[in-house]
C-alpha cells in the first residue's frame, strides 16, 4: 500500500505579499531555457534563485539565500501539518475551459520492484546528479513530483470536489495563462479521510521521474549515515496526486526534430521507410499533423522540408506488445536508432535532436533552418501509460508532457 500523509509545508508569506504569488512562482526546473531563467531572476526572490542555483553559485549558496529568506520571513513554515488542494484551471485541446485538482502530500519512498509506486520513463544520469546537489544542500524538496493515481471509485474525485471551494491560501496565473490556486485542508477528520483514500492506490509518476530516483538515492545515503530506526522526514517525497479519471488531465506530444544527418542519409530515408511502413504522403505540416492525429496510436509523421517530403507512416506489422504500440516507441527504435544511426547516448544527451513541445512551437523551429527534419508523434493516452509502467516497461525519454505544469515556489518540504 501508498502512505501518503500531511504536512508542514513552507510557503511564501503571504500576510506580508499577499494571497497573488506571481511574482515568486516559476516552471518546474527542467522546461526554463535561458531567456526564460533570465527573465525570473530578475525579480530576487523568485524560487528559481533556489531551483537552479545562480551562475557561479554552488548550491550551497542556494541553501543560505533559503535561510536567510526564513529569517527575513520571506518564506514562513505553516502552523501544523495539512494536506493542500492544487487546482489549475485552463482551456483543453479543443478550447473548452477544465479544471484540474491534485492533493499535495507527502508519498513514502518505494522501490519501484514493489510495486506500489511505478515510472514509466527512462531517465538522464546526469540530470539525477544535479537534483541530489539541491537536495543535500536545502535538506528537502523544492519541488513537487506530479503522480497520478488509479481510483475507478471517484471517491477522491468526489472528495476533492467539495474541497476545491474552499478559500485559496495563495493563486497566481502563468505565462500559459493558466491559473493556479493552492487550498489547505488541515483539520484532522478531513485529513485522515484523504490517507484512508489515497493509501490503498496504486500511484504512477507523471513528472519528476528524475527528482524521485534521486530522492530514493538520498533516502540511501542518508540512512547509511544515521542507521536504521523508524520514519525519517527523508523516507518522503513530496508529490501532487491527480487521478487518472480526472477531466484535465492532459498529455500534449513532444515532436523530434533532428540535424547533422548527411544529406544522402535523408535523401533515401523515404525508400527505407516504405520497406517497413505504409506512406500516405500530404501537402505539407499542417495536413500531415491532421492526418496523425487520426491515424493508429503508433503512427508517426514525418517532414523534410528540404525534399518537400510530409508524409504518414504505419508500421505494416501490428504491434506485439503495448510498448510496440506507441507512436514514439516505433519512432526511436526502428527510425532514429534503426535507419538514421542514433545511439541511446545521442538521444539521452540531445545530440543532434531536439525534443518539442507542440505541434506549433516545432513548426517556427523548423523555420530557422537549424534542423533538417521534424518527425510528429502521436501522445500516448493516460491508459496507455498505466498500462506500460505496469507491465514493467518503460517509455523512451520525452514520451510524455502534462499540462500543465506543477509549478514551483508553491510549496515545500523541507527536514
């Protein structure tokens, strides 16, 4: 069983700033590029001076500009352990308003052999070993983990539901215009009743697969330190928990858009393609998106705009199994790995390969003529997803992006 728990977060003092923490807040460490990472740290006490340190500043400088925040009561520790309602609300796909609502509690640190927490994408070494810097000078987490959990009742939904009309403890609106509240839900049958809900549920990561095999290694080095004997702060991660059922849980795709391939390894790309795929050539981006995203779960579309090449390809086998059935999965595999000599290094380390977020975002990217071909993805769904990470598998890096974010500077947990 999960044993997810309250606790005392630490927040922005907002009897001194106020309930709107716009200023302070920013996107999860991992999606901030450099104009943007620029641009939050223009205002002094944005969380990004903690998440990603300054240049030329260790770590440990981040863990005393956090202390120095408490004694300057920027940041305040609430009063007595709580659970926290993280509600986003924000236009679908299809422009209809949805809105999203997580709890945010503590969730015990398990192995992922038990069961009882599973990943479903690989991670990054290196990423893992920035995370474990951050998380040895602070001495807890200043992010959360975005899980999800599987609840075919609706009790929690149900639950959550009552809640969300509570006053908020702090709101901001993000850059996407999504808007954000936070609500604390304290009082001990309450908090008890969401335990009792959430602990018999089997929980998925959605982001934060690198935050938490890290957190696993921390647990680790520290119990080898203190020695065995109970609960410590540090068997606990923090998390918000959605549910797999809930309307505004979204999964966006991340296209793939690569460079420095020899022109004559683009040149015969489409007669290698159509040995193993079935082709169905179109206009141009815009037709062939449309045409993906009515195509089967592990289609894939792709465009050379060198060549003029858009075209849709269907594997001609059926896939054997779930993982065979995405449309990234056959994309890494039998393409970029298969034909276009990439290596699981290459991939890992981003070169020559970009990974974005949307179909119009990689559109203005191909533009600038950086990349020579773009291929498009199809999203899996949330029950593909589960499906995979409980057979074992996992997905290729980049498979999934929610949206939105769990942005930071909302709560932490800190030992």
């Amino acid at each position: 069983m999960a044993k997810v728990i309250p606790f005392r977060a630490v927040h922005y003092n907002t009897s001194r700033f106020g309930q709107d923490v716009t200023r302070f807040v920013a996107p999860p460490y991992d999606v901030i590029d450099r104009p943007a990472e620029k641009s939050l740290k223009d205002d002094r006490l944005n969380i990004t001076h903690i998440t990603l340190g300054d240049q030329g500043d260790s770590y440990a400088t981040s863990a005393k500009r956090l202390r120095r925040w408490f004694e300057d009561e920027v940041m305040v520790r609430d009063d007595g352990e709580a659970f926290y309602l993280y509600e986003q609300t924000f236009k679908g796909p299809d422009g209809t308003p949805v809105v999203r609502t997580g709890v945010v509690g503590l969730v015990r640190l398990e192995e992922f052999s038990k069961g009882v927490v599973l990943p479903h994408e690989r991670t990054i070494p290196k990423h893992k070993a920035d995370r474990l810097e951050l998380m040895k000078a602070v001495g807890g987490y200043t992010e959360q983990v975005f899980m999800l959990y599987d609840d075919p009742s609706g009790d929690v939904e149900r639950l959550l539901q009552e809640l969300r009309k509570r006053e908020e403890l702090l709101r901001f609106v993000d850059t996407d215009g999504v808007h954000h509240r936070i609500v604390r839900v304290g009082e001990a049958p309450m908090v008890d009743r969401i335990s009792s809900l959430l602990g018999p549920l089997r929980l998925l990561i959605a982001d934060g697969h690198h935050r938490y095999e890290t957190a696993l290694r921390y647990r680790a080095m520290r119990r080898e330190a203190d020695g065995e004997g109970g609960e410590r702060p540090y068997d606990f991660i923090m998390a918000t928990l959605v549910g797999f059922g809930n309307p505004g849980l979204v999964i966006l795709p991340t296209h793939r858009l690569v460079r420095d391939l020899a022109e004559e390894t683009l040149v015969g790309l489409r007669d290698r393609l159509s040995g193993e795929f079935e082709l169905t050539d179109v206009a141009g981006p815009a037709e062939l998106v449309d045409a993906l995203g009515r195509a089967r779960p592990d289609a894939f579309g792709v465009w050379l705009p060198g060549t003029g090449l858009a075209t849709l390809a269907v594997a001609r086998r059926t896939p054997e199994d779930p993982l065979d059935g995405l449309s990234v999965q056959v994309l890494q595999e039998r393409v970029l790995k298969g034909m276009l000599g990439y290596t699981q290094d290459m991939l890992d380390g981003k070169v020559g390969i970009e990974y974005v977020k949307g179909t119009e975002a990689s559109i203005a990217a191909m533009a600038t003529g950086e990349h020579q071909a773009c291929f498009f993805v199809r999203p899996p769904s949330a029950d593909q997803v589960m499906e995979i990470a409980s057979s074992g598998e996992k997905m290729p890096q980049k498979s999934t992006y929610f949206f939105p974010k769990i942005w930071s500077g909302t709560l932490l947990y800190l030992f």
